[in-house]
C-alpha cells in the first residue's frame, strides 16, 4: 500500500486529513505536519504551540515518519485489514495507507500503478536530496570559513607561534584535537578565526586546504529538547553529517559545556556523544576553554581529556598589544 503524499507541498507525508468544502462539493485533502501549521490549522497550531516544538524538529518527525511508512508492508491482496471502521482509534492511518471506502472504489489504488510509482519515486528523490543537505550544521553551526571567505572576519595580529601549533595538531594522523586553554578575553576564538582566514585565502598546507571550519552553538543545541532522546538525535545527527563531510572541523567555544550538556536521567551528554566519533578519528574539534574550567571539568574526565591536545594561549605582551592596537586601528576608523 502507498504513502499518501501530501496534497500541498506534494513531498511529505500527509498525516492530517481534512475536508475542502467548495460549494456544494466536498473534496478530502491530506497535508503534512508542516503545511498544516503554514495553513493556520488551530489544533495542530495549538498543539506545536503547546509543545514548543521548534520547525527543524518537525522535518525530523517527517524524515521519521516517511523511514517508517517504508517499513511497513501489507499485502496487496489483504484489504480487509483495513475495512471501514478497522482503524477507528486512529481514523487518519486508513487515509495514509489508502482511501476510504466513501472516497474510492476499492483496488483503486491498483488500477494506478503509474500514478503511486511516479509519487513513490518523488518521496524517494525528496528524500534523498533532504539528506544531502546540513541540516544540523545549518542549523546550529555557523561556517566560520565562509565568513572569511565573505570578508566578514577581522584578521588576526600575531598569534603565529600558536596558528602554527594548532595547525600542526589538525595534520597529525591521530591526537589531531587541539584544546584552546587561556583566560577569557586572551583571543581563543581569534585563533579559530585565523584559522579560518588561512584556509580561505589557501595560505596552508595542503591537508587542510580544503577544510572547513564551524563554530558549534551549544545553546541553540540545547533549546527545546524537552523530550527523552531528542537532543542526543541531534547531536548524533550532526557528527553523521561532519563525519560523511570528511572536511568539516568542528570548534566548541567554552569546551567545558559539554560536560553535563544534556545531561538527565535516562540520557547522555554531549561529551559521552562526541568521545567515541573523537577517539576513532571520524571527527576533528577545536575546543576553547579556561584554566579554571579545564581543570574543573576536563581534567576530571580522563577519557575527555585524552581526545584532546592543550594549547596554551598566554596574554600578549606589551610590544604585541602595540601591534594588535595598531593592526586593527583601520578597522575602528572605517567604522566611525
């Protein structure tokens, strides 16, 4: 049996079915989770509202959705598991899995063969474009490389010995997560940021050349996993998509949130996440932290602290403050 697809968008599923009343002419329509929010439908509004679930955990209900209805095969020759009235708990399920009695004759479905292979093969094609896409990094990564591509990054003063020592790390085969660790305000982020400027203007070598850089948003992560499993389908989501990248480096400024992020009963953190896709080399971080929080949070976990390689980023001197003063005046000018 098909998949109704949704009479809207034409794509996703349809799980909610509603009546078009055109006159005297009724017409049953079906229409995703998504459309029926655009469409101002009040009980799926109310409902999404009451739950605060953000859209980019609808279109993860829709890939689940569409995964499932994949799984499940009837036989063709079996209708009468689905006869009027037999799916009355939940009256939509008839409507997905083929039409209702009142709306068609039955085996009408099998006189269309052209009609469901044309929409089965576009819900594959939808899908398989859906899932070339980043959408966790999209959505909680800002591409920090592009950035700098676009201009949108200040270039950093000094600070050699340490791009040096961090892109050393980076080439290593193993033990290539360097862990920016100095007080706030010394310019940790500013080492990632030069980063990023190199690789843009391809003035590196060539293992990194083609790597990006994005910065990992821990909060938007976070915001609105208020259901069991939610948040570690997030982040495993977005180490399948930084690992099948294979060009994707991610920094986690204030490293130490990792520790106890998501974490609650019945769940892992982000950290117990992340340490199997570091330990094997399927993904590469750049953390930024502080003395005081490295050894408070980092230190303590052996099995963390392995993954990464300190870099200590001192305070500049006076003679390189001069510099960075001086470097960065055009910026200040141009500005007021």
């Amino acid at each position: 049996m098909a998949l109704r697809i949704c009479s809207r968008c034409k794509k996703r599923p349809a799980v909610i079915f509603i009546t078009r009343v055109e006159g005297d002419k009724s017409t049953p329509e079906g229409v995703c989770i998504q459309c029926a929010k655009e469409l101002g439908i009040k009980p799926i509004d109310d409902m999404l509202k009451s739950m605060d679930i953000p859209d980019e955990d609808i279109d993860a209900m829709n890939d689940q959705l569409m995964q499932l209805m994949d799984t499940i095969k009837t036989d063709e020759g079996s209708p009468e598991e689905f006869s009027p009235g037999g799916a009355a708990t939940f009256p939509f399920l008839k409507n997905i899995f083929g039409e209702n009695s009142g709306d068609a004759p039955a085996g009408a479905n099998r006189n269309r063969p052209d009609e469901l292979k044309s929409a089965e093969t576009q819900t594959r094609k939808n899908r398989q474009d859906k899932s070339k896409k980043r959408k966790y990094l999209d959505a909680y990564c800002t591409n920090l490389t592009k950035r700098a591509a676009e201009g949108n990054l200040d270039r950093i003063i000094g600070r050699e010995k340490e791009l040096y020592r961090v892109i050393q790390i980076l080439s290593r085969r193993t033990k290539n997560n360097p862990c920016l660790i100095g007080e706030p305000g010394v310019g940790k982020t500013a080492i990632a940021e030069g980063l990023a400027l190199k690789i843009s203007s391809g003035d590196i070598n060539a293992k990194l050349r083609d790597k990006e850089i994005h910065l990992l948003d821990l909060t938007a992560l976070v915001a609105g996993t208020q259901f069991r499993g939610q948040f570690e389908s997030r982040v495993k989501g977005l180490v399948d998509e930084v690992k099948s990248d294979g060009n994707v480096i991610l920094f986690i400024d204030e490293l130490h949130n990792l520790v106890g992020t998501g974490d609650a009963e019945g769940s892992m953190n982000a950290a117990n996440i992340l340490k199997p896709a570091l330990s094997r080399g399927e993904i590469q971080v750049i953390g930024a932290t502080t003395f005081k929080e490295y050894r408070k949070y980092i230190e303590k976990d052996a099995a963390l602290e392995r993954r990464f390689q300190p870099v200590t980023i001192e305070e500049p001197s006076i003679d390189s403050t001069i510099q960075v003063l001086m470097g960065v005046k055009d910026y200040y000018e141009g500005y007021h």
